[in-house]
C-alpha cells in the first residue's frame, strides 16, 4: 500500500483587528498615548503658572533637543536589544520619571527649572522609547496586515489627543499639576503589563544582524536606507512632508486663530476638523487593511494636503476652516500610515528600530525646534506667507514622491 502525500493546509492569516495580540498592543499603545497627552498638558500648565509664556515655551520644547539628538542611536537600541523589552524598559523609566516629578511638584511646588529638568529627561527616554515603539508592530503582525496596524495606531493617537485634554483638565481641577503629572504616571504604567504579554515574531535567521559598536550599527542602518530605492525617497520625503506640516498645524493654527479672531471656540472647531478627518482616514485603513497601490496614493495625498495646508490661512470663516482643516486630516491620516506602513515593509524586522527612528526624527525631534522660527515669522510677516512657504515644503514632498518610480510604484505586501 502505497502512501499518499497530504499537501499542507494554508491557514489563512488573521486580520489584524482581530487578533488579540495585535489588539492588547493597541490596548497598551493607547493608554500609554493618552498619558502623554495628558503629561505634556500638566507639564505646559505648570510652566505657565510658574514663568512667562516665553518661558512656558522654553520649557516645553525643551524635550524636543535630547530627541533630535539621540533618537537615531535609540534606534540601533531597539534592533539590538528587541522592540519589546525596550518599549518596556524605555516605559517604566518614563512611568518612574513622571511620578518622581508628581511627588516633586508635590513637596516643592513648581518650578521652570525643575520642569525643565523632567522636560529634558524625559525627551532623552523618549529618544529610546520612540524608535522601539515605532518598530514593535512589524515584529507583532503579518506583513500584510501593517497598513491595517498602522491605521489602529493611528486611531489611537486620534483618540489619545481626544481624551487627553479633558483628562488633564480634570487630573489639574482634583489634584493641581502633582495630580495630572500622577494621572499621566498612572496611563502610562498600565500599558507595562500588557506589553509583556504580546506574543513577538523572532527574526528569521537570514535577517539577524551581527551586534557592532553603536556607530558601526547606525552606519549599517543609514546603508539599509540608501541601498532600498524606495526607503531612501520615502525617508526624505517623510522629513519634508513633516518640516511643513507639524509647525502650522499647532503654533499655527494658535496664530491663526488670534489673527483671524476665532477665540478659543472657533480653534476647537477647526482641531475637531482635522481630528475628524485623521480618524476617518486610520479607521478606513483599519477596517479595509489594504490599499492598492500605495506609494502611488501617498504621494497624491501629499501634494493634495500641501494645497489644502496653504489654502487654510486663507479662509477667513470658521466653518469653511474647520471643512479644510477636515481634508487636511483626512489626507494626512492616510498619507502617514501609509508612509508608516511602507517603511517598516521596505525596512524589515531587523532595521525597523534605525530605520523609524530615521524617519521620525524631524517629526518628534527637529520640526519642535522650529516653532520659535515660526512664531518670529508670523509676527513678521503675516500668517498667509508662512503658511504658503510650509505648503511648498509640502508640495515639494508630493513631487518627489510622484517624481520617484520607485516609490510611486511601491505596494504593500498582501
């Protein structure tokens, strides 16, 4: 009797939104989302109370310097010591620090240079923990299901910036600045036993890396990007896309607002626009999981946003701003889980951590550092030229994506 060979059976992949180990990580990645909001919210209102505006804003930005500096060697840490146990070392550090200033503020009261102080190490923990962060999902779900994680992350940052406002009003309202800064403390502490729970993909044998000196394993990174066509493009263009996005779209939009004589009311509802729009965009993605052609409709949201980044300071309504604000969003979201998605696929497990940390460094570490820039330059000139120059950072983004064959061309694995 002869016997006969049984094919293996192909067992179809999970999606992503219903897997629960894809889902206690958007669990963990959102309560500790929303203690950030809520961190930054206690941290601005402590260094308003305590010094000038001017002074507020010094201190603000100051977490900004130690993440330009140090994010890309938080990189190299994440690929050689794993995403998840640095997310977890990374997270319990940022817990510790943000309860020691908690009791600080609660036995001193405030201070500019003791929020400086915990502004400044905090920035330089989240030069590691936001690389590692960034590369967890690869290491979590299938290839193909990145566009849909990258749309789940997405949501929850939506949701993150929702909640966090009331939360930290609230945490301030109960227990001063030492109850929001024990609030933000407590969310971001929650997510720790979580993360150790995830299930987390080892890397195929072809794929691990000789573990180097630092600088030899940023420099193996850097080749990574510039050997890839598709990486090295899409990383520049991630950076320019940033460096005109991120200043109008928050010290901006305060500007604008002033200007045009909103008030607080009429700036909520031009937020609440483009919060809408980038909702709509993650769970689009969420629940579709894929889009054809990617790289093609990254770089058509790209130059569409920078026009509609441009038009925003000329609408003198709060309505028709809000409508803008709502495209803004809605082209945004989809652009930056694209771009998101397209460089953990193009990066691979092993170079995810250098590779993300690449690409987010002007949006987490330099484009902070250019409010004050922008500031000066509204004072100076007005909001409609400074809006029009970061539409053209914008604009210049999309037509090297769309000038790009490589990128334009891209897909997302399926």
């Amino acid at each position: 009797m002869t016997a006969t060979a049984v094919p293996p059976v192909s067992v179809p992949e999970r999606a992503a939104h219903r897997d629960p180990n894809v889902l206690r990580w958007l669990g963990a990645y959102t309560s500790s989302a929303i203690g950030d909001s809520v961190y930054f919210i206690a941290l601005s209102w402590a260094a308003v109370q305590a010094g000038t505006p001017a002074q507020a804003g010094i201190v603000t930005a100051a977490g900004a310097v130690p993440r330009a500096l140090l994010m890309l060697g938080g990189g190299v840490v994440a690929d050689r010591y794993g995403p998840r146990r640095v997310v977890v070392g990374s997270g319990t550090a940022r817990c510790a620090l943000v309860l020691a200033a908690a009791g600080l503020l609660l036995a001193t009261g405030p201070g500019l240079w003791t929020l400086g102080v915990v502004a400044v190490l905090f920035g330089v923990v989240d030069a590691v923990f936001l690389p590692a962060a960034g590369a967890l999902p690869v290491r979590i779900a299938a290839p193909a299901q990145l566009a849909r994680v990258q749309g789940m992350r997405g949501f929850a940052v939506r949701l993150a910036t929702v909640l966090g406002g009331p939360l930290g009003g609230l945490g301030v309202a109960l227990g001063g600045t030492a109850g929001a800064f024990g609030l933000a403390a407590l969310l971001i502490g929650v997510s720790l036993p979580v993360l150790l729970t995830l299930r987390v993909r080892e890397l195929p044998p072809g794929e691990r890396t000789e573990r180097d000196a630092v600088l030899a394993e940023l420099r193996d990174g850097f080749r990574r990007i510039g050997r890839d066509p598709v990486l090295r493009v899409l990383v520049v263009v991630i950076a320019l896309g940033d460096l005109g996005f991120v200043g109008p779209l928050n010290l901006g939009l305060t500007l604008l607002a002033e200007q045009r004589g909103w008030g607080s009311s009429g700036m909520g509802w031009v937020l609440g626009g483009f919060g809408l729009g980038a909702g709509a965009a993650s769970l689009l993605l969420t629940v579709r999981g894929r889009v054809p052609r990617a790289g093609l409709v990254l770089a058509v949201a790209e130059s569409a946003g920078a026009l509609a980044v441009g038009g925003l300071a000329q609408v003198p309504a709060v309505a028709g701003a809000a409508g803008v604000a709502l495209l803004i969003g809605l082209l945004a979201g989809l652009g930056g889980a694209l771009s998101g998605a397209l460089v953990q696929a193009a990066a691979g497990p092993a170079y995810a951590g250098r590779v993300t940390s690449a690409s987010t460094l002007v949006s987490f570490g330099v484009a902070p550092l250019t409010f004050p820039l922008v500031g000066a330059a509204v004072e100076r000139w007005g909001t409609g030229p400074v809006f029009t120059v970061c539409a053209a950072l914008c604009a210049l983004s999309g037509l090297l994506a769309l000038c790009s064959g490589a990128l334009r061309h891209a897909e997302l694995p399926h």
